[in-house]
C-alpha cells in the first residue's frame, strides 16, 4: 500500500465515517484520490498529511465543511469540490505553505539527519498550521523523516502552543 | 500550493478566502452557482495566473466586479491568452470567464 499512487472510489455510497482518513494520510505516494458522488458529509484532518497528493475530487457530496489545514496539501493541483454543501473554504487554501519559492514543503529537506536540524531551527516558532494536521484524533506519531518539513517556516505562525515539544 | 484548477461550484459559499490571492499558479476557479456577493481583491490581484474565472448564477454584478482593484489585470490577461489562443471559444459566454465586451452588449 505503501506505493499506491491513485485510488478512486467515485460513485458509491461511502460515508465520511466509511472512509479510513487516516490510513489515507499515510500513503506516501498517493497523488490521486477520487472520492466522487459519495455521501460523505466530513473530511477527516488526517487526509492534509497526504501531502503527494495532486489530484483530490470530493465533487457530489455531502460536505458542510473542510479540514482548516487543507492548504498543507503543498502539492495539490487539482481540487473538485462541486456540488456540496459548503458554506466556507478553509483561509489556509492556497496560502499556508506558500512561502517555498515553488516547493512544496517536505522538499526542502529529505533524511531523519536534515529533520533534526530543521527541527532545532523552528523550535520555539508555532507551527499552528503544522501542528493541527497532526491528527490528533487520529494518535498517531509519525516519522517525519518520510515526510520532513518544509526548509522555511509557514508565514502563518501563532506565538505559543506547547504541544509543540511532541516534535 | 501548486493548486491550478478548482471548482467549488454549486456549494453555499457565502465568500472567496483572500488568501486564493496567494495561489500564483491557480489558472481555472469555478465558483458557479454559490452565494458569493463579490470576489476578493487579494484574487484579482495575487493570483496572477487566473485566466478562467466562472461567477455566474452568484449575487455578483459586473459593476462590482469591474470596481474590484485587479480586476481590469485580470481581464487583461484573460484577453492575452484568448489572442493568442484564437479559437472559437473567442468572445466567450459569461460561463467561460467574464467577457466585458460582451457583457455590455447584452
């Protein structure tokens, strides 16, 4: 699973709570995800980690809302949210991690080594945006060396969070 | 973001998020048939690459739209691309981005 690029369940009668958010979050190299004429009504947090992902259809659904940090998906080109019930758009979309000169974050930098380093560099900044999509519902802790962060930090930043010690 | 489509038409959007201004690749916006009573600034004027822009079935008129800072940018791009594309698409509907010339003509 680890090497799945595309998956595509349009056209079935998956529910939000059908859909394994979190699992999601964890492919590495999926790029495209078509969840078309479904029922589902919420997104989970967990799908901003996806962070490959180019392609995101979520066109003919149910949605009232969207996970605040949906722009951490640095890479995603192609967003379908036609025909859904939103009454707003998260203010992170297109812009959160934008001050990358035209990388997406995790580019920057690669291997657990360049993490630590980078780590060192925010620690103290409020990776607000970051955080969040942490997926706290979810509990997970993952490696970040897969999926480091960006060389700069988000213009986006709140001066204090102290979960931020979990990094 | 790298985000150059998106459709959010057919939803209850009552507003655009300004910080769409910031996506500099974003070429297509679909937000047909919403709530919208205008489009932000911050888009016309950040989003340098838009040249598809569909509003229409909104609240949105013209007037607002031509009193937007950027907008005249944006229709000078849009007209850009459409001379150098030349097909029959020229001098398109309102659906297909906002044609002033046309909308006048109507």
């Amino acid at each position: 699973m680890q090497g799945l690029h595309k998956l595509r369940c349009s056209h079935n009668a998956l529910s939000g709570a059908g859909v394994p958010w979190t699992t999601l979050g964890l492919l590495p190299a999926l790029e495209q995800l078509l969840l078309d004429h479904n029922t589902i009504a919420a997104v989970g947090p967990c799908i901003c980690q996806a962070t490959a992902l180019r392609v995101l259809d979520l066109s003919h659904n149910a949605l009232t809302e969207l996970p605040p940090d949906l722009g951490a998906l640095a890479r995603l080109e192609s967003l379908d949210l036609s025909r859904n019930q939103l009454s707003a758009l998260p203010d992170s979309l297109g812009a959160v991690f934008d001050g990358l000169g035209g990388k997406g974050w995790g580019e920057g930098l690669v291997g657990s080594e360049g993490l630590e380093v980078e780590v060192r560099r925010i620690r103290g900044w409020v990776w607000r945006d970051f955080i969040k999509t942490r997926c706290e519902e979810c509990q997970t802790t993952r490696s970040f060396a897969t999926h480091p962060l960006s060389a700069r930090p988000p213009t986006r930043l709140t001066p204090t969070l102290p979960t931020l010690a979990t990094l | 973001m790298a985000l150059r489509s998106l459709d959010v038409s057919h939803n209850k959007l009552a507003a655009l998020p300004t910080s769409l201004g910031r996506a500099t690749r974003l070429h297509t916006l679909s937000a047909a048939s919403n709530r919208l009573r205008g489009v932000p600034r911050e888009l016309l004027e950040g989003a340098t690459a838009l040249v598809a822009l569909t509003l229409s079935d909104n609240g949105v008129t013209m007037q607002q739209l031509l009193e937007v800072p950027g907008f005249e940018a944006y229709q000078a791009r849009r007209k850009g691309r459409l001379d150098k594309i030349v097909d029959a698409k020229l001098g398109a509907d309102f659906d297909e981005g906002i044609d002033y010339e046309r909308f006048h003509r109507h």
